[in-house]
C-alpha cells in the first residue's frame, strides 16, 4: 500500500515538473515572438530603414508653402482695393484662368495697374499696417522679418520673379461683380485639398473686433464649385527660365523644374 502511494505521489510530482517546464516553454515561446515583434516593429521605423528627413528640405518645402499662401493672399488684396486692377486681371484673362506673376508683375506688361497697386499692397504689409487684416503665416523671405521694408519687399519680390516660378490659377474665372476672394497655395504633396483664407466683401465683428478675412479650414473641390474668386498660387513648370536672366552662364539649374516634388500642378481644383 506504501508502495502504491510513492508511486502515485511520483506521478504527481513529475507531471506538475512537466506542468512547469511546459509553462516555462510557453512563457519563453511567447517572449521570442514579442522581441520579434517589437524588433520587426523597429526594423520598418524610418530610422532603422535608412529613411531620414532632411531638415533642409522640409525648411525649403515649409518657406515655399508659405510663399504660395502669402503671394495668393496679397493678390486677393489687389484685386479688392483696386478695379483698375480686375480690369487688367480680366482682360489679360487666357480661357483657362492662369497668369503668371513674371507677366503679372512686369512694370512694362499687360498689366500696369495690378503690378502698381500689388507693390503698393506688398509694402503696406511689410510696413506692419495690414488694417483689420487677419493673415497667413509670413514667409522668411521678404515676409517681415526684422529687414527694413524696402528690403523685405525685395527679398520677396526676388523669391517670387527670381527664385522661382509662380502662377495664380483662377479655376471658375474673375468674377468682376463678386468682391469676395478666396486664396489658398497648392499643396506640395498629393492632398487634394488645403486651408485658405476667405476675404469677405464687408468685415464682420468677431471677437470684440471688426475683421475681414476669415480662416477656410478646407478649401476643396466642392468649396471651388459654389464659391466665387478663388486664386490659388502652383508652381509653373512650363515657366521653366524664366528667371535665367539672374542666372550665371555657368549655372545650368532649371529653378523651375521642381523636380522635388512628384506632384502634378496642373490637376489641383482644376475642374
């Protein structure tokens, strides 16, 4: 009888080892497949992939967004303060509502009153005397920043006609009888929308104080399709040289390529 007893207690302390040893097996088994887990986890981050930000570039992309936003808004400005100004931008009209700002902002060109009163537009804000203005974030170059204003409208003028090439896309054309204007910049990836700013006909008293330019926290498709004066400001690929004449005769760099974006100006809103 004591026999059979050891024999049963020897069942018993073997098959709770086993018991253990297979808890021990799983708990080992379950922690290699969370290392793997967390190792493959950081194996497909940016960092361990090779893929780095370059903070240079995303500087560049963010001060030409801002460019594309503030050239926009300063054309909306105007065109409202000045109907010489909407009869330039209307006659000088192709059928698909494109200008572009080299031609726009030619003393000698087509457009004489919208280059006169934009300059003038350009220096008032780069003086700090936007009058009820609520705006968008200033670009560092010739946005006000600390420079005297003759050379902050300069720099700015520079980044636009030199550094670059810009044009103001219109998609449903001037309406010469609608004072309001909406304005956006063409995103610099592959969204098909972006915020914008909304320059209403009369201010409005908001917060304790009279404004007249309001926030478009999404200006799409739709937005483009039941709203007036829309002016968005894209890269012009097909501008490419136009600022050559600032070039060197050693520097061969198309400023106009664009070539870092792979995105296609030409689709954005355009109905």
């Amino acid at each position: 009888m004591k026999t059979h007893n050891i024999y049963i207690a020897l069942i018993l302390v073997l098959a709770l080892i086993g018991c253990q040893k297979e808890e021990v097996e799983q708990l080992e088994a379950s922690t290699e497949v969370n290392q793997i887990i967390r190792t493959n986890a950081t194996e497909i981050t940016p960092s361990n992939k090779g893929f780095t930000i370059d903070p240079v570039a995303e500087a560049s992309k963010l001060e030409f967004s801002k460019s594309l936003q503030w050239t926009s808004f300063l054309a909306a400005r105007t065109l409202k303060n000045s109907a010489s100004a909407r009869t330039d931008f209307h006659n000088g009209s192709d059928l698909i509502g494109i200008y572009d700002m080299n031609e726009l902002l030619d003393p000698d060109g087509a457009f004489p009153n919208f280059n006169e009163e934009f300059r003038r537009v350009l220096v008032l804000y780069a003086a700090g005397r936007p009058d009820l203005e609520h705006e968008p974030d200033r670009p560092l170059t010739g946005g006000g920043n600390g420079m005297p204003v003759s050379a902050q409208v300069q720099a700015y003028l520079d980044f636009v006609l030199v550094d670059h090439c810009i044009e103001l896309f219109v998609p449903n054309g001037l309406n010469m009888f609608s004072t309001e204007y909406s304005t956006t910049g063409h995103p610099l990836n592959g969204d098909t929308e972006n915020f914008g700013y909304r320059r209403l006909a009369v201010p409005i008293w908001n917060d304790g104080s009279f404004i007249n330019v309001v926030d478009i926290p999404i200006l799409n498709e739709l937005y483009v399709q039941n709203t007036p004066n829309v002016i968005i400001a894209r890269p012009d690929r097909s501008g490419s040289f136009n600022a050559q004449t600032a070039m060197s005769e050693f520097d061969t760099a198309d400023p106009c390529t664009y070539s870092q974006y792979a995105v296609n100006f030409d689709l954005f809103l355009n109905q």
